[in-house]
C-alpha cells in the first residue's frame, strides 16, 4: 500500500489490485467499536458524501488527488462517479482495484464536523 498526502484528507491509504487485500476488511476500529461506510454519493465535482456504520456522515473532496499516479483516470469525472462500496472491504472503491483508507475519510469527515 502507498501513503498518498491530500489536502483535506491527510493521508489516505491506497491498495490496487492487491491480491493479499482481497477479501480483507478495511473497516476500522475506534474505541473497540468497528466502522464500516455504509452509503457513499457523488455530489459536485470529485466530493462525495459517506456515510458511516455509527451515522457519521459528511463531504469529502478528492478534487486534489485528480491525475496523480493511480488518480490520472478521474481527469474524465465519469470514472470518478463510478464510485462503490466493496461489499467485503466496506469502503469506497473505483474499477482498476483503487479504494481510500476509510479511517481516514472518517478522521477528515469528524474534523469538518468539528470546525463547523
């Protein structure tokens, strides 16, 4: 897996076509608790709604990640909104075996929630 930096998001863990992450939960725990994205939405260009196991819910922008190394096929928005939840990982993921850390969209998602 590689360490990606974003704005908004500061680190996002990304695996592609990993074959020892198939299969495997990228749910997180915090406080003994496990989180799982539930619903994830397309809004404006490169955000997304989520929404978590525990109700959490929020926007996140990607829009900084576009056309960086396994980002390039985002440039055309129409993959970007290709967006899914992998029933087995539980977190957003895109064909070509891309996905985001979920406890790190959760982090971005609770720190908005903070400074509003």
């Amino acid at each position: 897996m590689g360490r990606i930096a974003s704005e908004g998001i500061e680190t996002c863990l990304v695996s592609i076509n990993r074959p020892s992450s198939v299969g495997q939960s990228r749910a997180f725990e915090i406080g003994g608790i496990m989180y799982h994205i539930v619903d994830v939405q397309v809004l404006k260009e490169y955000h997304l709604k989520i929404r978590f196991s525990d109700g959490t819910q929020g926007e996140v922008n990607l829009s900084n990640l576009v056309g960086k190394g396994v980002f390039a096929a985002w440039k055309d928005p129409k993959n970007f909104a290709k967006v899914s939840i992998d029933p087995e990982s539980h977190t957003v993921c895109w064909p070509g075996g891309i996905d985001l850390a979920p406890d790190a969209l959760y982090e971005d998602v609770k720190k908005k929630q903070k400074a509003a």
